[in-house]
C-alpha cells in the first residue's frame, strides 16, 4: 500500500490522568505492530515519557513556540506546524517539518515558500486537515492530484468531517493514492478511525494491505483503554457486531430469500477453544494490570469450553442439528 497511515490519537482524545508511562509506551509498540508509521503527539505525551519506543516515526505537534525545545531532547522525525504557529520565527534546528494547512481547494508553492520563510528547518511535507464533503471516487482523484501536483513535497490529507464521512474521504483518498493519511484510533467525534478504515478495507473492499495487522490492532484496543480510561470507545467490538448483524441477515439475490449459515458443531467447538488459548496467550505474554488480568483469567476459566457434547460429534450420522 502506498499510502502511510498516521495516528493522531494521543494528540486528539484526553488522556486519562491514571494512564502510567508504560501503558502508552505499549500503546504505540502495537500501532507501530498494526501498520502505523508515524503517531502524533504533543506536549502531553512527552512529559509522561522518559522514552519512546523505537521503530515508529514521530510528528511532533508545536502547539506554542515554546514547546520547541522538546525538539532538541527528542528524536522526533517531523515538527507539525500550523499557520497559527508562525506568529513570529519558528527555530528548531533542522528538524523537518510538516507545515498545516486548513482543508481548502486551492494550494501554491507560493503559499508554501511563505510559510518556509518563518521556520527554520525544511518544510518536507504539507498536511490538509478540515472537513471535506462527500465526493464521488472520481472528485477525490481530482482533488489529491491538484493538490500533488501544487507543491514538490508528499500531501498527507487528515479529514475532519463527521467519521463517517471523514471514513469515505480516507478510503477515497488512500485509493487515489494519497502519500499519507491522518487518522484517529478510538471513536473521536470529527476523525476517521483506524479501526473503520482497516475492517473497511478488509470487508467491503477486499484489499487488506499486507503490512497491516488486525491481531495487533486489537491488542492496540486494549492499551487504548487503558491509556484514555473507560470512556473511550470499543471500536472492534462495535465493528464485530455490525459483521455478526450483516451475517446472519444475508439476503439471497436472486431468490429474496434469507441465507441459512450452516455452521457445524465441530467448527464451533474448535473456533471456541482457538478463542480460549488465544486469550490465555495474551494474558500470560503481555504486561497488563493485575487487575485486567485476573479478570481475564476468571473469564477464561470459568469459560464452559464443554458445552457442546463430544457424543454428538463423533458420531457419523445426522442428527437435528447440522
């Protein structure tokens, strides 16, 4: 996929007061494991952090010419910059930087040579955030290749409509060949989440990148709560739900008819227990809270893996069910 995904999460959502240094630092371990080349993060995350962890890319979100110091105590590999930022000269070294601008039609190299007259260190890429309305395949074309096109550096386009439509302008755009994509991991109100844009790529579209990693993207939903505490959404299972809704109300094109799931007991029996040594590998092999894994644990063994009666599956003849 040529597109590279960017996670703004730990700059957009609140982080809850309670999350403890190691918990982000997992955090970002599994969006780097999902596919996740680049997490965004401000001046909160960095004084939380004594380090971050290696093999993802950092933006840098300036926020106030005051901050900029942090680029000298950090290996950040971008300073995002806003058109608000430059106020005065910006210096931080020649640190590149990802210069925003508002979600608007028409971008100039002029505009772009402006802005690199405030900032010490090369404006490298330019990012488009605002909210975008609903357009057709052919309309987002367009749009990212005028914009590729208006300036020499790669585009990275972070809608900002209501995430549905945010969603649909991602998908577009990352199949228009957009160079990089901000997004939201989690439920944020105005953001596309990474979670709907991978399960949409797999379900609906069909072109789930290789370099993306569902299993690791749920372990993500795990550090995701515990570092935006238990308000933040579940994404995953809300997804799971609407497949499990779409399954069992398949229509028969050509008849009208409902799709009967044939499902034998022996197929649900072994998905289960694949289910149950899944979660037990989980519990045993990450650092998580005691007290999230003794509930992991109680759940796990208290799990009725004997509720289907090995009599029935052993034997060859039909019976009622299957």
């Amino acid at each position: 996929m040529k597109t590279v995904i960017t996670d703004n999460s730990l700059c957009t959502l609140p982080i809850d007061e309670r999350a403890k240094p190691e918990h982000i630092f997992k955090y970002i371990q599994a969006l780097a494991e999902t596919g996740v080349k680049y997490v965004e993060i401000d001046f909160r995350t960095v004084m939380k952090m004594q380090e971050l962890p290696e093999g993802i890319g950092y933006i840098f979100r300036l926020g106030d010419p005051m901050f900029r110091e942090l680029t000298a105590v950090f290996d950040f590999s971008y300073v995002l910059v806003t058109i608000q930022d430059l106020k005065e000269r910006i210096n931080i070294g020649h640190t590149p930087v990802i210069m925003e601008f508002p979600a608007i039609r028409g971008l100039s190299r002029q505009l772009l040579r402006l802005a690199q007259g405030q900032i010490s260190g090369p404006v490298s890429m330019v990012r488009l955030r605002g909210s975008y309305p609903v357009m057709e395949s052919e309309e987002v074309g367009k749009m990212v290749w005028q914009a590729k096109n208006s300036v020499t550096v790669p585009i990275d386009l972070c809608p900002m409509n209501s995430k549905k439509a945010a969603l649909d302008t991602a998908i577009k755009a990352s199949r228009a060949g957009i160079d990089s994509l901000t997004m939201c991991m989690g439920r944020a109100k105005n953001y596309a989440s990474i979670e709907d844009y991978l399960f949409s790529l797999m379900t609906i579209h069909d072109t789930m990148p290789k370099e993306f990693s569902l299993s690791a993207l749920c372990k993500a939903e795990v550090y995701h709560r515990l570092v935006f505490g238990e308000r933040s959404t579940d994404c995953i299972t809300d997804i799971m739900k609407l497949i499990d809704y779409d399954i069992q109300n398949l229509i028969n094109a050509d008849t009208g008819e409902q799709v009967k799931m044939r499902v034998t007991l022996k197929d649900k029996m072994l998905l289960r227990q694949t289910y149950v040594t899944a979660l037990q590998k989980f519990a045993e092999e990450e650092d998580i809270p005691e007290d999230i894994a003794a509930d992991f644990f109680d759940a796990i063994a208290h799990y009725d893996s004997n509720c289907f009666n090995p009599e029935l599956l052993r034997q060859d003849k039909n019976k009622l069910l299957n």
